[in-house]
C-alpha cells in the first residue's frame, strides 16, 4: 500500500520537474527572486503588540526588523536591499 502511494508522489514529482524546466525554457530565463531583507531566512521580522480597551489586542507588524546573520544590524528595513549573507527564506522557495 504504502509502497505504492510512494512511487505516485515520485511520479507526481517528476512530472512537476518536467513543467518546471518548460516553463523555465518558455520564460528563457530563471524567474526572479525577491532580494529584500524581509525574504531572507535571517532576516527576524518586529512586530508591536497593541491592546484594545476592550477585549485583546492584536500583533502589527512593523516595517523593520533585524539581521541574525553578519553584522547583526538592528533596525534594517524589510524593502533593504540584501547584503552577501542573503539566503532566500522557504516560504519564498
């Protein structure tokens, strides 16, 4: 059972590579990655929690965050260009 359930998630991902290497051949070219900070896999996001008066409050995020990865700059902005330690995070992979 399991034996077969394996071998249609290799077929189905074969068949993903397969589309993906057409498109990149239609497009001529590798698609863009989003260089920003916020994309980065080091870049840690900040958030400010406000309360309500009545009932919780909720999480916002901010437009900044900071670097755990080089020089471990506080404050850099999530639209920063990157720098040479940039590492595109999984959610954008």
């Amino acid at each position: 059972m399991l034996s077969n359930e394996v071998i249609k998630m290799e077929q189905e991902c074969e068949r993903l590579k397969l589309e993906n290497e057409e498109l990149r051949r239609i497009l001529g070219r590798e698609p863009e990655k989003p260089m920003d900070c916020q994309s980065c896999a080091f870049f840690i996001q900040h958030y400010v929690y406000y309360s309500a008066s009545i009932g919780g409050g909720d999480y916002t995020k901010l437009n900044f965050g900071h670097c755990t990865q080089g020089m471990k700059i506080k404050h850099k902005a999530a639209k920063d260009k990157t720098c040479q330690f940039f590492v595109l995070g999984k959610e954008f992979i």
